[in-house]
C-alpha cells in the first residue's frame, strides 16, 4: 500500500459561514463549532467542494465523471469513475479521509449579518424572508486561514499520486466555499495542497505532469 498525507492551507479574502446544528439565540444560522466551540470549516463541506470542482474540471476536459452529489446519479458500475476512485460513492468508499479545517481569525468575535432571500424571479425582497447569519469576520490585510489534513492509503504509487493530483487541481479553482456564496462570503484566495507520498514530498512537477496528461486526454479514465 502507499500512503498519501496532504496539508491543505486555506486563505479567504472575506467573511465565512459555514451552518452548523448548535442553536444560538438571535441567530437562524450558525457557525459550525468544533466540541471546544472554535469555528471549523467542516470537512464535509471541504470535500463537497473539491469534489464539485474536480467534476467541473474532468468534465471540461472530457472526460467520463459522475455528476455527484445526489447518491443515486454517481456511477454504479465494477469501475468506479476517476472522481470517485477518489472521493468515492455509496458502493466504493473513498480511500481518503478529510479532517475539519481549524480557522485562524484575526477577531475573536464572531459577527452576525443580516441577509434577505431574494426571489430570483421577481428579483423582490420579502421582508418576512429576513434571517440573521453568523459569520467570521476577515481583515483584508489578516485573512481567515484555515488548515486541515486529507489522508489515506491507496493501491500503488501511481494511484495515489493521482489522487493527489485531484484534490490540487481542484484546490486551484478560485471561487467561493461555505454558505451565503451568493452574498459574496467565503471568497477563496488560494488552497495550497502539501502533499507527500510515503513520507517524500510530492513535487508540483509531478502533478503538472498528470494536468497535461488529463488535459490532452492520454488518461482519460
Ligand atoms: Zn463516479
């Protein structure tokens, strides 16, 4: 077996929401919390969206991917597809395991925002649609950094240095995570990927190598 460990570092340009299930007074929306209270990124949430985006990506190359995240619309198939080779579906497990990215916020407190539902076809505001959300805070010049670790064992070295390749390619889509992204929160600056095989350093070379290859469709799964 081959063991692949990678560190995702997150940076945001702008406030985060992420609901979680804790209940707080004069919020409709909260902040998912770590046990000890401290706002996290779930990983739930993290590898929905690298999942999302590697789709998005393989698609627009070619290539023949499921259209998660609905269980029944993944492939059923002996061989499963390259994204769930990876993220896995209900019938092949996903080899690797995501943890809840820790955030790193420049204020202590939390703010709540205030957000209105917006009919998209009447492009009108119900008052009775106001809510309140709960959001960490980002100073341009300190930007909520998050941290968070995806592992897992896979069948070889070329597997799992595809895997990793995955997970980067889709860590390079710049585009918002969390809830409230049409309001404008959770704004990516960038997710660095640092990924090791076996304990060596995985080079960007090496991934650029399987970009190019999956671009021109040599590796088309
Ligand atoms: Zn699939």
């Amino acid at each position: 077996m081959t063991r692949l460990e990678m560190e995702l570092i997150i940076t945001l340009d702008t406030a985060l929401h992420t609901t979680g299930n804790l209940r707080r007074p004069g919020v409709d929306k909260a902040m998912a919390r770590t046990a000890q209270g401290d706002p996290v990124l779930p990983a739930t949430t993290l590898k929905g969206f690298l999942r999302e985006k590697a789709e998005i990506l393989l698609r627009a190359w070619g290539h023949p991917v499921c259209l998660g995240p609905e269980p029944d619309r993944m492939c059923k198939g002996p061989e499963p597809c390259r994204i769930c080779r990876v993220f896995g579906n209900p019938r092949h497990p996903s080899p690797l395991r995501f943890s809840d990215a820790t955030l790193i916020h420049a204020d202590e407190d939390l703010s709540v925002r205030a957000g209105v539902a917006i009919s998209r076809h009447r492009r009108a505001a119900f008052p009775q649609r106001l809510f309140f959300m709960e959001t960490i805070p980002s100073i341009p010049e300190r930007p909520i950094r998050g941290q968070a670790w995806c592992e897992g064992d896979f069948f070889d070295p070329t597997t799992a240095r595809e895997a990793a390749a995955l997970i980067a390619l889709a860590a390079r889509w710049g585009i918002a995570i969390g809830g409230g992204k049409t309001r404008g929160l959770g704004w990516i600056r960038e997710i660095k990927v640092n990924a090791h095989i076996d304990g060596e350093p995985l080079p960007e070379s090496a991934l650029v190598e399987i970009w190019r290859a999956w671009r021109e469709g040599t590796h088309v799964a």
